[in-house]
C-alpha cells in the first residue's frame, strides 16, 4: 500500500466537498449536455476521492500544502 503525507487542509478539504456537492448536483439535475454531464461526474469522485484521503498530487508537485502549521518537506 501506497502512503502518502496528507497535504490538504481542513478549509480546502470543506471547498472540495462544497464543489464536489455541487458538481453532482449539475450531474443529477443534467442542465448540460451528456458528455458535459460525465465530466461534472468526473470532477465530483476526483474532489471527494482526494478530499477524503486528504492528499492532492498537484500540490505534491508544487511542494504546497494547505494544512494547518505543516509545509510538505
């Protein structure tokens, strides 16, 4: 099993959930055409899956972190 440092935050895990909410939202009420649709499905498991895990790639790849009195080494 992969571990990884946790390098997201408390305010930016509550911002992916938000947005990962609302993306679904758009996903279940289809206000956009279908492949508009699955790409707001696709936003949605990628914001909850790294929101939960609490570890963004990109960030890795930036050497940034948003959690709390921590900077990724």
């Amino acid at each position: 099993m992969l571990f990884v440092k946790s390098n997201i935050g408390t305010l930016d895990k509550s911002i992916r959930i938000t947005l990962a909410a609302t993306a679904f939202a758009i996903y279940f009420i289809q206000i956009v055409d279908s492949k508009t649709n699955l790409l707001f499905l696709l936003i949605t498991f990628m914001m909850l899956f790294s929101a939960i895990i609490e570890y963004c790639p990109i960030y890795t790849f930036w050497e940034f972190s948003t959690k709390e009195n921590e900077q990724p080494d």
